[in-house]
C-alpha cells in the first residue's frame, strides 16, 4: 500500500516542499529511506518504530520504503519524522484517508492532500506559494515573499 504525506523542510532560510512517499510490501522485514537522507533522518526509523508503538498502533512487519522527494535536495533533521510516522499509519490502513483533528483543520488523505488550516507553519506556506503546485487553501501571493 502506498501513503503520500506531504511536509516540508527549511533549507538555510529558504522553505521547500518535501513529499514523503511511504510504500509498505509482503517481504524482508526492512525499513529504506531514501532520497538524499542525512544522518538524522536514516536514525528516524528506531524513532518512528518507538513512536508508533507507544502510541499504541501497530509497527508493521514488512518491507517499509519512505521516499523523500525532492530527490535531489539533502534532507537533515528530525523534522520528517511525524510524516513518516502518518505515512507509515495511513499506507497500513490504522489511520483514515481523510482523519481530522475533530474541527475539520490538519485535513491529510492518502494522496497527500491536505484541506484548509489557517495556522499553519510560516515555512510550510512560504514553501506552498513558491511551488509550482497550487491548491485552494493558498489564493494568492503573499507580501512578505
């Protein structure tokens, strides 16, 4: 089963969309991250592992793949560990395509898109009006881009 979160990332003072692009199959017991991962985030695995089962989900065994797209931008930091944790939840089905916090806002499916949330992070809505993606939640440019 395939689960797409979309997230994002800092990079200097710059904010860029990342696609985290989880992929669980039958198989060897492995868990690859790839596309350009740093330190940090190829030790997210004994993170994301210890976080879902604490939280009282299921860790599956099988082959896990989390690819971090853009592939050619490095990615540091344990920043990408709660979409991979939600990607890993919702390719497993623990998680629903459209799970809300209860009042509609933090809206993600299993395609990555997310609904309207008004508080989102600076980074995540600088990086949202630089991206060649547009959706309804950003209507226009903002100034102090």
């Amino acid at each position: 089963m395939l689960a797409r979160i979309r997230s994002a990332a800092v990079l200097g003072i710059d904010a860029y969309l990342v696609d985290v692009e989880t992929d669980i199959v039958q198989g060897l017991p492995t868990f690859a991250t790839v596309g350009l991962p740093q330190g940090a985030v190829k030790e997210g695995r004994e993170r994301v592992s210890a976080a879902i089962v604490n939280s009282r989900f299921e860790f599956p065994v099988k082959r896990i793949t989390v690819n971090l797209a853009p592939a050619d931008v490095r990615k540091d930091g344990s920043a990408f560990d709660l979409p991979i944790a939600l990607g890993i939840l919702v390719a497993t089905g623990q998680v629903g395509r459209n799970k809300t916090d209860g009042d509609g806002q933090n809206k993600t499916d299993r395609d990555g898109q997310d609904g309207q949330a008004d508080g989102r992070a600076s980074p995540v809505r600088k990086a949202r009006c630089r991206s060649p993606i547009r959706s309804g939640s950003v209507s226009r440019k903002p100034t102090w881009s």
